[in-house]
C-alpha cells in the first residue's frame, strides 16, 4: 500500500462543494471517481481543508492510500507524475486538475501535517 500526496486546484463553480454528497457532483467525487476508473480500486481521499459550494481552489493538499497492481496480484510501479497523469486523464472534461502528486510516508495525514491555508 502506498500513500500519496496530491496538489490540486479547481474551479468549483459547478459543485456542491469539496465534500463527497449523494446524488450531487463534488471535487472528492469527481477525484475518487478518476482513480477508479485506471486503478479498479476505491480510495478515499483526504483533503487539507475543505471548500463550499463553488469555491475554487489552488494548492490544495489531499492525500489517499493506493495499492495499485497487475491483474496477477503484483505490485505495479508508478511515480507521482504518472499518478498524476493518470487521474487528469480520467478528468479531462472536468475543471478540476492534480498539479503535483508525490508518495508519502504512511504518517502523512493531509489533515493534519498543512502548514499553513490562505483563504481569498
């Protein structure tokens, strides 16, 4: 299992906010939805801090715990870049982008390691 750090940025004009919500489109749902869709896996994903209804957002820290594999059961190989790439290919219509995905030590917690939030 490896834990990964992704920056992102949004326009969050057409969501109901950050937080994952039945029956409504979100950044988390969007997001969790991409990983998914290339990795076959349910993740959840934790963010810093989370956004209202059409907040945007730039920077934003989150992080996730993935164990990503070959159909034999192997563990696959990736970099923060190809994570990256990965879930912006699955989102290519959306507003929504990982600028930035690096793996963590398994006590990162997005939550609780950011270092600072400035709000506009």
């Amino acid at each position: 299992m490896t834990r990964w750090k992704i920056t992102i940025e949004y326009n969050g004009q057409n969501y109901a906010g950050f937080q994952r919500q039945p029956e409504l489109p979100t950044i988390q749902g969007e997001i969790e939805s991409a990983i998914k869709q290339f990795s076959q896996q349910e993740v959840r994903i934790t963010v810093a801090g989370r956004t209202d209804a059409g907040v945007h957002a730039k920077g934003q820290a989150a992080h996730f715990d993935l164990n990503y594999q070959h159909a034999d059961g192997s563990p696959r190989s990736m970099n923060g870049f190809e994570l990256a790439k990965a879930i912006n290919a699955q989102m290519i219509d959306q507003p929504i982008a990982v600028i930035h995905a690096e793996e963590v030590d398994d006590e990162f917690h997005a939550r609780f390691d950011v270092q600072a939030k400035t709000y506009h």
